[in-house]
C-alpha cells in the first residue's frame, strides 16, 4: 500500500465520484471550542464513502475478470458501494446478505442493480455460499476493508481533505475519522502522511465496540468482546484488519470512543448547524469533536461524517431527543 | 440588472460562499421519470441561499457607508443571510423581526452576531422603526428580493448551475426554483440567458400562494389572496417584485403548484435518497420535479433545493408520514 495506489485510484474515480465539499457552522465551533470543518461523505453516492472503494475494486480489476463480475459479503453500505459500481461498470454484483437484512437494505440494493442472495444465519455458511457462486461463475470477491484497492479508494478521502485544509490555510489538525475494520482512516492516513503531513488522522469507535482504540494502545491487534448492542452497528467489526493495522499503528493517533447518545446528539446537531443525515455509526467523529474536545489538539479538527444511511425512525428518535426548538 | 452585475457579484463573493454540488440519486430519477438533478443550497451557509444575496450586497456598499451598518426586515433566511454577511465583513446588523418570531430564530439571528429589535405586529409599524433607526446611526437597508445587489448575488447559483450542467453535458433543461419574491429565480434567469441559454428557469410555489405563476399567465403583477396558512412560509410573498416581474416575464418558463403533502414528501426523498435536510418552503421544486413530471420537459430536470432551515418536528412529522421502511 502506498500513495501511488491512492493517486491512481483518484484518476480512476474521477468523474464518477462526488468530490464532498467541508462543511462548517459557527454554531458547531462554539460547542466545540475550536474550529470545526466537517467532510459529509454521507452526500457521496449510495450515501456512504463506500462507494470509492467499490469503485477503486472494480475498476481496477483486467477487463476480462471484471466482465465476470463480482461478489461481495454484507448487508449494509459495502453492499450498496460494491453494487452501484459494479452496475456502473456495467458487470454483475452478487451480494451475500442475511435473510434477516432489513427488507429496505435488500430492496435497496437490489435497485443498484445486484443480485441478492439471502442465506440463513442459523443453518448456512455464507463463506461456503459465496466460495461455490466465485467459482462457478468466476466472480471476485470484494472485501469490505482488507484489500489494497478498497484502502487507495477510500484513501482518496485522504488527498480531498489534504487540499480543501490546504485551500482553508489549515497544516495542522487532528482527522477524525469514525472507524469500523480501518480501510477508510488507513487509506486517509496514507494520503496525508503524503500530501499533508501536519494532519493527523484518528480513528473515532462507540463505546464497548474500540477495538481500534484499544488494539493501539496495546500495540498489537485485539478483538470487541461482542458484536452486537451498539446503535453504531455499521461500523462494528471484530477487530482491525491485517492490512489496515500496520498502517495505523505507524501513522494514526490515539482512538476515541463515543457513547449511543453522544451520537445521536452528533446527528441532531448535523440536521440543525449542517443540513445533512449522518447514521449513527457516520456520526461518531462528530460526536467526538464536539463533546469530547479535552482529547483533540489544535485550533481546528477535521471530521469524517463517513454515511447517512439511517433509518428514519433512528432519525426521527435523535431529533425528538436531542434537537433544540 | 445584467450579467456583468452577477459576475461581478461571483468576483466578490469567491472564497466566501460555498460552491454547493449538484446531487442525484438513481431512486429519484426513477420516481420521476427523467434524471434529476438536485442544488442543495441548504448546504449553503446559514442554510439556505439567501447568504449569497446578503454578502452581494453587503459587499457592494462603499467602505465609508458599509462601516456605519445595514438593517433587514426579516424573521427568516434573509436576516440569517443578511446577519451572518455583515458579521464576516466586520460592520453591524440590525434585524427588525415580530417580537412573537420563534424563540430560536431570534436566538440564532442574534448569535450571527446581530442586533435583534423586536416589534409588536398589534400595535407598532416596523417600517417607521426601520426608518427611524436608518436615519439615527446611518445603516443602508437591505431589502429581501427586490434590489440589485441582492438580485445579483443570488444569480450565481445560476452561474454555478450553468457550469456544472455543462461538466455533466446538460444543455437544456428546465430549472426549477422555489419561488417567494424571485429574487433568485430572476438572478438564476439572467445568469442562465447569458451561459446557458437552453436552461430554462421555472419558478415553483406552494398551493394557493402561487402569485409568481399567475403573474406569469396574466401578463401582470397579481397578489395571493391571503399571506398565511401554507407549510412552505417561509416562501410566501405578497405579490412578484417590480425589479424581478420584468425578468421573470422575460426569461422564465409557466410556474407550478405544489401542495403541502408534496412538499413534506420531497422532504422525506431528500432525507432517504440524498441525506440532506430541506425546508417546506425549499422542497417545492422537487416536488414538482419528482410528482408533476408531466409539467415538465426534457430529458434532465434541474432542481434547487432553496433551504434547510427547518424545525425538528416539522421534519420528524414528515418523516413519519412519507418516510419508506
């Protein structure tokens, strides 16, 4: 993994990715105490950052295994990523989710184009399942996270910040970057270490769910003790990725963890100062920006909103809560 | 008014304004039949347009005339645009607002750094307040639609709008625009005649508030029969302005009508299909563009998301009654 893989993903990107701008309040630098610039990947398409590694993975594949098509494992924003690619390619998706997916997130994806295999969590092993479909049909899989050109595509977060804070005169501040299996803060990492090396990137987790955080601190790879519980299930992964990890362990700084509320006060705080629908699990850099300002350094800090694909009785739950007025 | 007056207003401000994307969404393009494509000028500082107008003509007034101060009339957008302009240029505001405005616009005026004076609808006349304070401490109204600069300022969404169609290789199309005064939409108008002249503004109103298309179908100035009772007040005007008229009838195709249930559905899409948080008042336009596609033409739809200054239980009742899953 290196720049030139991120430098070239962002050529093969161009023009089908949304080049996200960053967003500001004065509202949101007064809760926080400095200023606050804030990256709403959640305006990508298919509401997520995913999209630029589905896009990077595709892409980069020989015309002749790509024609095949591809295969991918989840229910939730790589599912769609890896879809909305692939359709755009003009090749075949197959997306293992769960029978028990939400119906929305299987019709949604099927709408991207993908054709949608539903196992049963209980009786069937979705490995096997997709082992046999690649094999049969020839597809690749895509990885959510531990795959080189997954990470240079979410990597190309990296070289937009590094301009825009170059563009805004900001060389020094921290990144915060909500974290599931590392591809999206390692790949930002990497482009700043190049392009931007006074910024530094930081992986944000909910509480009980750091492993990131905690796989640092320890210096070496640790795993959540559970995997479910947390309304920031999108960004809930075992433990860091074998790629990912090395990555972040030399370049990242410490991880913050977040709780649900904080979260969901990060989400109403981005529908009233940002105008944009961030998931819970999008919203947890946002969260620690704001209300946790004793563990950032720096006049200003950057934040990932890395999704918004949330339901709307989740959104409607954090308005009622937590939104002023 | 012309183009070099908008130019001209783009040339100030550069660097201050936010060049807000063009979004899309497949789902959208489906439900409407054609591709649309989506100016979230919510995303725009103080969360609708209306900052462009604001710092066009702050900006415009002679150094010796600005330092002594504006004043606006305006318990919405406008004072928020107007407020926020005059902070950043380092001279005073003064915001003539009702005195039973809702408490947080008043708060959030104040906080762009405003001086708010309150009046009483009942039993006090806010233009001779305005007037008195003009004259005491020499601050240059600005005046919501009908005044040049302001005119101005709000055409370089329509600069912005004839770019990026034509990064995306739209040469006709219509643009919809939701319309109170047509302030933007003659800026938008005059901006397209001279860089895009096969886009065609539109201008879209709510239900029984709908004196721009009227006017339009007349051939005169004609005023809506009553000023309160629609959703989208934030877009409800007494009649087109005698400044934006003229243009209006020059250059912009027939209006459309949307009623309240449309507008909160677009609310909904936008929330589920772009993740952005727009008004009643600016979801207009694509209501008419996602639920009246026969009163459209062409292949593209172009669409202006006015703004998102929108209070949490509006949008949570519009998420709970158009919201899918």
């Amino acid at each position: 993994m290196n720049i030139d893989m991120i430098e070239a993903a962002a050529g093969r990107l161009a023009g089908w990715v949304r080049r996200t701008p960053l967003l500001s309040s004065p509202f949101l630098d007064r809760i926080a105490g400095r200023r606050v610039l804030v990256k709403p990947e959640c305006l990508q398409h298919t509401g997520s950052f995913k999209f630029r590694g589905g896009w990077s993975a595709v892409s980069a594949l020989p015309e002749d295994v790509r024609s095949r098509g591809v295969i991918a494992f989840s229910s939730g924003n790589h599912a769609q990523g890896v879809a909305h690619a692939a359709q755009e390619h003009g090749v075949p998706a197959v997306i293992i989710m769960p029978a028990d997916a939400p119906k929305l997130k299987i019709e949604n994806t099927r709408a991207y184009g993908a054709e949608v295999v539903l196992y049963d969590r209980a009786t069937e092993d979705r490995d096997e399942i997709g082992a046999r479909l690649s094999e049969k049909r020839g597809l690749t899989l895509i990885k959510p996270f531990d795959e080189p050109q997954v990470i240079a595509g979410q990597g190309t977060t990296g070289l937009e910040i590094a301009e825009q804070a170059a563009e805004m005169g900001v060389s020094k501040a921290d990144v915060l970057v909500c974290c599931g299996g590392g591809g999206l803060i390692s790949g930002i990492a990497l482009a700043l270490e190049a392009k931007a090396p006074g910024l530094r990137a930081r992986p944000v987790e909910p509480e009980g769910f750091d492993d990131a955080a905690r796989s640092l601190a320890a210096g070496q790879i640790v795993s959540n003790e559970r995997m479910t519980g947390s309304l920031c299930d999108a960004i809930v992964t075992p433990h860091p990725g074998e790629l990912t990890f090395p990555i972040m362990q030399r370049l990242c700084g410490p991880g913050i963890a977040v709780s649900d509320d904080d979260a969901l006060r990060a989400m109403a705080q981005a529908f009233t100062r940002l105008k944009v629908v961030i998931e819970p699990g999008g919203a947890v850099a946002l969260a620690a920006a704001l209300f946790q300002p004793e563990a950032i350094q720096g006049d200003t800090v950057i934040v990932v909103a890395t999704g918004g694909n949330v339901d709307a009785p989740v959104f409607r739950m954090a308005l009622e809560r937590f939104a002023d007025g």
